[in-house]
C-alpha cells in the first residue's frame, strides 16, 4: 500500500484551527437571547434579495418599469461591484418620499394583505433599495415632472443622510458604489468582471423582453454591451433580443383557456422551428404577466409540445408570454420573485402545452439542404427548415396511391424511381427535389402515432409468454417498475418482481409480438435507463396528469423503436412504397419520436449548380 507523507507542521495547524472553530462555538452558545440591531437585520435581508451585482440590476429595472419608465440607461464598472448607475424617465419619487423610499418595507406597490391576491406591478416587497443600501454606498436622485427641482438621499451601509436638494432631470438615477464593500467574505465570492457583467446583461435582457415600448441599453467602461431600441411590437423585440438569424424560423403562438370560475387565461408568444432547438434552456424564456419566470410545469409543457421533434436533451427556442388575473397567480412565494404558484397548474399546462403544439402542427416542416449550408467533402451539412405540405391520404397503401398529392410523388415510386440505398435509404424525386429518407425513423414516428392512437382507445391487447422471462434487477430498476405499474398494465406490459434481485416478464402487448420483437431485449432496454419514465414517475399515485401521459409517451417511444424496421434491412418495393405513401397521413413525419429527421430533401437546382448546369 502507497502512503503518502503528511508534514507534522500542515497537522499543527489544521489542529489549530478546529481548536479555534470550537472555542468560538462555545462562545455563540453562551451568548444571551437578544434582539439584532436594525443594520444586521437589513444585511441579512439583503442576502436573500442581493446575490450579486446582477440581483440589484434586477430590483432597480423593475422600480423603473413599474414607474413608466420608457429609457433605461445602465452603467457599470468592474462587473457592478464598482459602480451600478441606472437613469430612467419615469414617473420620479417626490422630495417627501424619499426617505421613506430606502427604508424597508416601504412601498407604494401594495397597501395591506388583500392586495397581495391582486399585484400587477413587478415589485411590491418594499425591500430592494434598502437591501441595496445595507451592503454598499447608494445615493437616489429623482424628480417628479410636478416638482421644479430633483432630491437626492444617500445610504451608506444601512445609514441614510438627507434628503437633500440636488441637480437632475425629470425621472430617476439610482447610484451604487462598492457593493458589498461593508462584507467582504460575499464580495470574495464574485465572479470575475466579465462574468458578472454577462448576468447583468441576461437580467437586462429577460425585462426587455416583454417591453418592446422601452428602450435599453447597458454600458461598461463605456463600451455597449447591450442596445435595444424600442420595437414595433414583440416579435421585433424577440428578433432584437435573440438574433436576426431567428426571424424566419419564429412560429407565431396563441391560445386562451378558461379557469374553474370563467375567468379567461391566454398564452402569446414565439417559438423557433425544431431546427433551432439548442442544447441550453437559456433560450426558453417564459413570462407571467410580463414577469419572468421559471416555472417548471410549464416549461414542461412547452417541451411536451415538441415531444417527437426534437432529441430529448435539447432545448425549444420559446418566448412565451402568459396572460392570468392576478388572483389566479401567488408571487409572494420567494424574495427573486422569479418563482409563482398557480392556482390551477393544470390549467396552465394544458393552455401552454396545447397552444405549442397548435403552432407547430399548422407548420409541419421537413430539413432541406440550402445553396449556404450544403458541404461537400464528408462534412455534415446543418438543415433548415423549409414548409412541408401535409395532407391526409386514405388507410390503405392501394387507396393512397389512388390519391396521390404533389406532396408525395407516388407515380414515380410506382413508375419504379424509387431506390433503397444501403438497405438504409429511401430515395426518390419529389416536387423538383431529391429526397433521401431514413426508413427505420419514418417507420419508427408511423409506429409511434399508430400505438398511441390504439392506446388512447383503451389498453392494448396483450400476449402472454409461454415461459415467464426472468432477469436480473438491482433494487432502483425494481423500484421503477412498481411506480410504473398501472402504466405498464395500461400498454398491455405484465413485469412483476420475481425476487429481491430479479424481474420477471408474464406478457407483452400482441403489437409488438406480432413484429417479432425480442421481448425479453425489451423488458431489459425499459428498466436499465435509470433516467426513463419509472425514474421520472415516482410515486404514481400522486403523478400528475401531465407526468403519466409523458411517460406514457416515452414507453411508446421505445415500443416504436423496437418495432420499426432497422437500417441494414432489405425492403421490397411495395413495402417502401407503402411506408412512404404514410408519410402525408401521420401526424409530425417530418420528424421520428426521438426528434431526429426522418427524411431530407435537396433542391435539384443545387445539384445543377454543383455540377456546373447553372
């Protein structure tokens, strides 16, 4: 066994330092009950309402949109720990009320208890500025259009001097310096400049967002970090916002929904095309109200709606603005006030969920290769969206073909220009381009939609097995499967632990039997995955809604995937025939369950031009 050598000297002192620790705890523990004095009381306040540079941003944007303001100007230095300086032309605080402005839980936001059913304004705690003040040196100038001249009051770590008379222009410029200088253990935990300054940025940005009427604009050492001018409406604050490369990618998003006491819910907004989907949900930013918010049943919502499209790690673009009545909706559930409790939670998932999923399927879309993103060589090229006219053929491979739409050209798969290349591909022209299509994930999203539609009908019929399957299990993967129990049952599945360590498989649904499917590969492949639908489950009995029907959507996920035909097999020309004419008669075919292409098409005029015709 290797040892390694530890200097008696390093021990002295780590033994040193636990001696001291736990003097100093006898010490606190001998202390008498008494009361905090007012500026520790307001330091450890600030603590939950100051994190950091960019938590003060936050609270002082907000005072000045919730006084009217229509230019927001913000300065920093050292990524705000120097310097925070932001000017607005709002509606300015009266010389009388200034005081009252820094001191805590001071507000003209709210008057009493009932009026916290009903807050419309994006503060009303009455902490920020006097948070604000505890930990740094503040001043507030501000002038009121009624008054001929500004005031001005100073805080210093917590001890205010005026008002006092002072030079400034109708609005409000609020001044800190040195944040956190009173505490230098929380400014040690800082980032660097660059990376407080990009939170402050991010915060900046999520408040323009829903406010295309006022212009932004964020400076430090007076270089521009962010400029937003006022837009012509949300759509062009979005574009502005996250990128003109968006713009043609955008789907518009709508829907209403009406609450248990008729009172009228909305959801508006933008979400980006499969394509965009990224690999953070930085780019899925959701508002109540015209508050940011991070609320994680909705967010599942909008992911649920892209169920199929796009891969399970990623991430929609969506810029989502939620409508409510104030009574329907608690913000006083954490000092950030990033975090609400709705009333009706299912209600909003539903409306969020359905409008998302409304805005895609008027929208079908399948990859095309463009002149600007078509490589040669062995590079992958990435693909863009282009509209994919969908329309609903007949059931039957024969009365498709009897029916056939521009969309897909079956007289000339029939007319025998239809190639299977490498037992993988499908290839054939369509509507002036050249389509490739990947056979197991087009079979896989037409087996996907046909199983849900069966279940959604009632259970699916299941086949037993002649000899119980039995294999090894760990206590989790056990645990699994009895929270996914009644789901299972549901889908025709009959797995039951056999032992303290093993599963055993009874029956499995006649849909996959039929297609040959290994059962007992299927049973392993459904409880390994320690983050699958049992993971996710939990406790069935107190799942929501929401939460079975994903699951329920991830087993049919897997089912399909079985199920589907596999590159590397040989389909005959009527087989490929019939699996392509499903293509405009399942919902999403552009796309397989798990989000991938199932299909490309490439523009025939690129192919001239890349062979020199044009």
């Amino acid at each position: 066994m290797t040892t390694v050598p530890f200097e008696t000297g390093s021990m002295c002192v780590l033994l040193g330092k636990v001696a001291r620790w736990h003097r100093d705890l006898r010490r606190l523990h001998q202390m008498p009950i008494q009361l905090l004095s007012s500026q520790v009381i307001d330091q450890i306040a600030a603590g939950e309402v100051v994190e950091r540079p960019a938590s003060a941003v936050k609270e002082l944007v907000e005072n000045a949109i919730d006084a009217g303001a229509t230019r927001l100007v913000i300065e920093i230095e050292e990524g705000g720990r120097d310097l925070l300086r932001i000017q607005d032309d709002g509606h300015g605080i009266p010389h009388e009320e200034l005081a009252l402005a820094v001191t805590a839980h001071a507000t003209s936001k709210i008057g009493g208890i009932a009026d916290l059913e009903r807050v419309s304004t994006l503060g009303f705690r009455g902490e920020a500025l006097a948070a604000i003040g505890s930990v740094s040196r503040l001043s507030l100038t501000s002038k009121p259009a009624s008054q001929s001249s500004a005031g001005r009051i100073e805080v210093n770590s917590g001890l205010i001097a005026g008002p006092m008379p002072a030079a400034g222009k109708c609005g409000t410029c609020v001044e800190v310096r040195n944040l956190f200088g009173s505490i230098p253990a929380r400014r040690k935990f800082l980032k660097s400049a660059g990376a407080e300054a990009a939170r402050i940025v991010e915060v900046v940005l999520a408040a323009a967002l829903p406010r295309p009427e006022v212009s932004f604009e964020v400076t430090s050492g007076g270089r521009t970090l962010l400029r937003l001018n006022r837009a012509a409406g949300l759509r062009a604050r979005t574009i502005d916002a996250l990128g003109d490369e968006l713009d043609p990618h955008l789907l518009t998003v709508s829907g209403v929904a009406v609450g248990d006491s008729g009172e009228s819910v909305s959801v508006d907004g933008f979400v980006g095309t499969p394509d965009t989907a990224r690999g953070s949900s930085k780019w899925l930013r959701i508002y109540m109200n015209g508050r940011p918010i991070i609320d994680r049943s909705l967010q599942h919502a909008v992911r649920e709606g892209f169920r199929g499209l796009i891969e399970p790690g990623a991430f929609p673009v969506a810029v989502l603005f939620v409508a409510c009545p104030p009574s329907l909706v608690d913000v006083n559930v954490h000092p950030a006030k990033t975090e609400v409790r709705f009333r009706q939670p299912s209600l909003m998932h539903r409306l969020v969920h359905a409008a998302v999923r409304d805005a895609l399927a008027v929208s079908d879309i399948v990859p095309v290769l463009s002149p600007r993103q078509m490589t040669w060589g062995g590079v992958n090229a990435t693909a863009a969206p282009l509209p994919f006219a969908a329309s609903v053929l007949a059931n039957s491979p024969a009365e498709a073909a009897a029916s056939t739409t521009d969309s897909l050209s079956l007289s000339a798969i029939a007319a025998g220009r239809l190639l299977q290349v490498n037992r993988t591909w499908l290839v054939f022209e369509e509507a002036g381009a050249l389509v490739v299509v990947d056979q197991h994930a087009l079979h896989e999203r037409v087996l996907f939609e046909e199983f849900l539609a069966r279940v959604q009908q009632g259970d699916l019929e299941s086949q037993p097995l002649l000899v119980p399957q039995i294999f090894a299990a760990d206590a989790a993967a056990i645990e699994r499967v009895e929270a996914m129990g009644a789901l299972l049952l549901r889908l025709g599945i009959d797995l039951r632990q056999a032992s303290p360590r093993s599963l055993a498989l009874h029956a499995v649904p006649t849909l996959l039997a039929s297609r040959g499917v290994d059962a007992l590969d299927f049973a392993k492949s459904l409880v390994e995955n320690e983050s699958s639908a049992g993971a996710r489950l939990g406790d069935s009995a107190s799942a929501t809604g929401s939460e079975v029907e994903a699951a329920l959507a991830e087993v049919l996920d897997m089912m399909a995937c079985k199920a589907a035909v596999k590159a590397g097999d040989t389909l005959t020309a009527s087989e490929a025939s019939a699996l392509l004419a499903r293509r405009v008669d399942v919902e999403r075919s552009s796309r397989c369950p798990h989000g991938r292409p199932t299909s490309m098409r490439i523009p025939l005029v690129e192919l001239e031009r890349r062979f020199g015709r044009r």
